[in-house]
DNA sequence: GCCGGTATACTCGGATATATTATGTCCGAGTATATGTGG
DNA sequence: CCACATATACTCGGACATAATATATCCGAGTATACCGGC
C-alpha cells in the first residue's frame, strides 16, 4: 500500500495556488521549478485536478493553473480523490464464495463479509479525517514563512 | 494506493484457522484450494504472518499453519502490517524544502509540514479502526455458516 | 512380535521470473501576445 | 499615429516509453511418517 506521490506534489501545489491568489494563473513548467519536479509528470497530476473540477486551467502564452474554487470549498480528500482516482484501497474479490463446495447464491453471501466491513469502515474513518480539512485549514496551520515564501517566489519568477 | 491482495488472503485464512482451531496445522496449499489461489503466492503471505509473530509454521508431512495467539489477540491492524509492511503510505519526501532560494535548515522546517499532517492523522485514524478489531471481534460477526463451513472443509480435506 | 534404520513424501522458506502499475517523457493543438505593415 | 493581419512563443492535453512494485513460480533444506529388515 502505497500513496501516489502525485498526491502529495498536487496538495503542495494547490496550497501555493492559494497563497498567490487568482489573480493570475501559475504555468506547469514554473511549479515545477518551484519543487524540482518533472514538469511534465507534474503536469499530467495537475490535469487531473482539473478533471475533478479542483483547478481550472487557461491555455495560452500566460496560462496556466488556478484554483478553481475557494480554499475552504476544497478538501484535502477531494485532492486525493482527484489524484489517486475514486476506487477504494481495499477491493474485495469475495475468495470466501470461491473453492469446492460453495453455493455462491447463498443467501449468507448477500452481505458483505466481516473482512469487508472492517476494511471498508476503516478506510470510511480515513476518508472522513481528509474531509474534514480544507486547504483554508492548512493555510492557517503551516507557518506564515510558508505563505510569504510562495508569494515571494511568484513576484520573482514572474519577472 | 491500493491494498495488495495478500491482505484479503492472509485476513480469510487466518480467520479459517481460527475456526479451524490449534489442534493441528493447515499447510499452506490447502488453503490455496480452499479458495482457489496460487498455492506458492499463498505461502510467501503466511510467511510474512509467521515472521511477525501472528501464526506459527511447522514443517513435516502434517506440518503447516496455525495461530501463535488467540484470536482475541490478533488485531486486523496487525495482520496488514505483516502483510503491506511498517512503512507509512503517505511518504513525505519534504519538497517544500526544495526549489531556489530555500534554506533547509530554517526553523519552520523543524516541524512536520501541515499537509503531512493531515495525512499521518488520517492514516492514524485508519489504523485505530483496525487495531480496534479483533479476529475473535471478526470471528462473531461472520455468519454462522461460514464457521461451519470452515469446520467442515477441515475435515473433509483431512481424509 | 518388536526395535532400529532408512527411504520417502510432504512441509516450509527463500531465490528467481513475469505482469501490472506508477513514474517519466514527448509531441501536437490551441491561444494570447508581440510585431510588423499598411492606411 | 492607429488599426489590422500575421507570426510567434508559450500554454495545456493526451499519446507514448521506462522504472518500480506486486504478483506468481520454482527449487532446495528439513522433518515426521511409513516402510523394511534384522533380532
């Protein structure tokens, strides 16, 4: 079990997104400079934040990615969810219906089995801790040298 | 992210040895027919099960598998730690420390970043479920039939 | 009939291949800007 | 000097390679059983 790093490149750049504001939209190559990133790696994760409706890009010579909705209306487990794609870590393939002697049209194999259900619960209490966060959270929880670095570097780099 | 099926597979036959109970050891391709899983993939999970402790390996002719502790003992946390490994599944590799113009040894960096954070929290919540589970807690969840189930196939294969 | 030695069949355990997924790269379509030109 | 057409540089977006990991397989070391011969 593994978490992709694209979650973690995309929670960091839509965190800087947010400090610089949407007054003008920040370019793939430039974030990726920003974190010493593959740019287009780093890309193909932003593009799926734009599938989902987190970002919203502008092409052209000053293009580029901006939030597309508020800090407080984007959870960290909407980032996740964008980047890591909706399916659940744990997928049941129900071996318990499997090997000789089985009737898999019993009725004890309408319900889920417990495995399932404790699984399934967990991930349930891991989903909600993510959505319980917004980006507005981690703005004010990360230290202010965080938000003035970002907004130093966007002046600089823009030129 | 996604959660390897070893966890699924050692999460059932634990369970069946359970119900099975200590008086003798199961080997590991028969549980492999049990539930029609490849019998050599099947016993490089258990292994990782013995190797932390959760079930005990007797070789021989009649050797095989068996719990090392009582159900009530065994934690649903513990066996997908034996399985997926100790390590995290969110990793930080720290890229806000990186790119022009940062200094790593600032003091802000000293703490864990906000987004890092939020995804041990969520990781800890998930783990709290699934230490809060039993296989004793599993064991009287599950329908009766499939303890009996288990009991039955026990026998039949033993000849 | 009983005991000891031996061969055997079955077990686990780790070293070795293959498949799948995540990571990384490349190039084409499109757009706003900058430039040059004519009026 | 101003408006317009054009060329250009830069953007996103998806199709195409590579690397890492999970999945699957194979073979060797070891042990309890079963068998066989001797006493």
């Amino acid at each position: 079990m593994r978490i992709s790093e694209g979650v973690e490149w995309g929670l960091h750049c839509c965190l800087t997104l947010a400090w610089i504001g949407d007054d003008e939209p920040v370019s793939a190559p430039r974030l990726a400079t920003w974190f010493e990133l593959p740019p287009a790696y780093l890309s193909k994760c932003l593009q799926a934040l734009v599938r989902a409706g987190i970002l919203s890009s502008t092409p052209g010579v000053r293009g580029g990615f901006r939030l597309a909705r508020r800090p407080a209306e984007i959870t960290v487990m909407d980032v996740v969810t964008a980047v890591e794609g909706p399916e659940p870590a744990f997928r049941c393939t129900e071996i318990r219906q499997q090997g000789p002697g089985v009737d898999p049209s019993a009725p004890e194999f309408r319900r889920p089995c417990a495995i399932t259900a404790v699984m399934r619960r967990a991930e349930l209490a891991w989903r909600r801790e993510l959505a319980g966060q917004t980006l507005a959270d981690l703005m004010s929880a990360a230290p202010p040298q965080a938000a003035e670095r970002a907004q130093q570097r966007h002046r600089l780099l823009r030129g």
